[in-house]
C-alpha cells in the first residue's frame, strides 16, 4: 500500500496522508466558517445575508462539479501536487481576506471558486493514479484508507476549527486553518525514502 501511494503519487506515502488529513479537515469547516462570519458581518456585505450564502455555495459546488468534469486536454497535465498546492494558497488568500475585516467579496468568490475547482481535480487524479498503479487485491484497502482519513479529518476539523471561532475568537480560527493548510502543502514536500537494491 505504501508503495503503491507514492508510485501513483510521486509523494511520500505519509506526507501523501497527512496532507489530505489537513486539507480535508479545513475544507469541511469552510461552509461553518463562511456562514458565522456572514453573521457577523451581515450589515457589510453587498447582498443579504441569505442571498451571500447562497452565491457563495453556489461557485463553491459549480467549482467543484467543473473539477471533477474537466480531466481532457491542458487540465489532464495538472498534478496531483500542483492542484492541492493551488488550493491550498487560493483558500490561505480566502482567510486572509476574512482576517483583514472582508474587504473583498469579489476574494473570496474567486478563492472559493478556485478551491472547490482543484478540490474536483484532486480526488479523482488521486483515484485514477491509484487504480492504475495499484494491485488488484490493495484496492479495496487504499479505497478504505482513503476513506477513513475523510471520516476522522472532517468532523475533527469542523468541530475544533467552529469551537476555536466561538470560544477563543474568529482571528484564531483563521491563524489555525492557515497553519493547517500550511502542513498540507509541507506534507507534500517530505521525501520519499529510496529503496536500496543490491546487485549479484
């Protein structure tokens, strides 16, 4: 498993791991995070609060769904690395954008847009390099693997990240999100350890 990870990859298994644990666990906390900062700022925004939330999840899906559509021609030589790379920085914009007071809507429709896109690349790169690389009988595991960083990250992610927002402040949850993007991008950068082979 861990060799066919790095194989379909070209990424250290476990940084392979940790950087979808990290993405993921912000990623799920986006639409609490947008909504109580809607709240919050409701009498700034260009629209009401209702219609900013709708517009907003609106580009996120649209983005997402064009992800995950768009796999032919230039989009097909876009790697796995070079998409959660893009999306990590276009959502670290996204919260700098919410730490400096939302000084642009315009910001943060465009991040969303651009991270929910590369989020609807990643996954199905991933799937793809995955079943073109891995044995049949690994399958199964690595789709569960897969799985089981999903289901631990989202819920973690969400209810630290909207606990920190309510009980410390909103800058924190911001900082937190930001670091953890941040590992993300890092976990992609550990090296593979090489595999020594001896010549008879």
């Amino acid at each position: 498993m861990k060799q066919t990870l790095e194989a379909s990859a070209d990424i250290n298994a476990w940084g392979l791991v940790g950087s979808i644990f990290f993405i993921n666990a912000v990623g799920s906390s986006l639409d609490a995070i947008i909504n109580l900062y809607l709240v919050d700022q409701a009498r700034y925004l260009p629209f009401s609060f209702s219609v900013s939330v709708f517009v907003i999840n609106t580009v996120l899906v649209v983005g997402q769904i064009s992800g995950s559509v768009l796999h032919s021609g230039w989009f097909k030589k876009l790697s796995f690395k070079s998409v959660m790379i893009t999306c990590v920085i276009s959502w670290i914009i996204f919260y700098l954008d919410l730490l400096n007071g939302f000084n642009s809507f315009t910001i943060v429709i465009i991040t969303m847009a651009i991270g929910g896109f590369c989020m609807g690349q990643a996954n199905p790169k991933l799937t793809a390099a995955l079943l073109k690389t891995a044995e049949p009988d690994i399958i199964g595991s690595l789709t569960g693997l897969m799985n089981t960083i999903s289901i631990i990250s989202m819920p973690l992610g969400t209810i630290g990240l909207v606990l920190l927002y309510n009980l410390v402040n909103p800058a924190s949850s911001y900082i937190v999100s930001m670091v953890l993007l941040a590992c993300s991008v890092i976990c992609l950068f550990i090296p593979q350890k090489q595999v020594k082979t001896e010549l008879n």
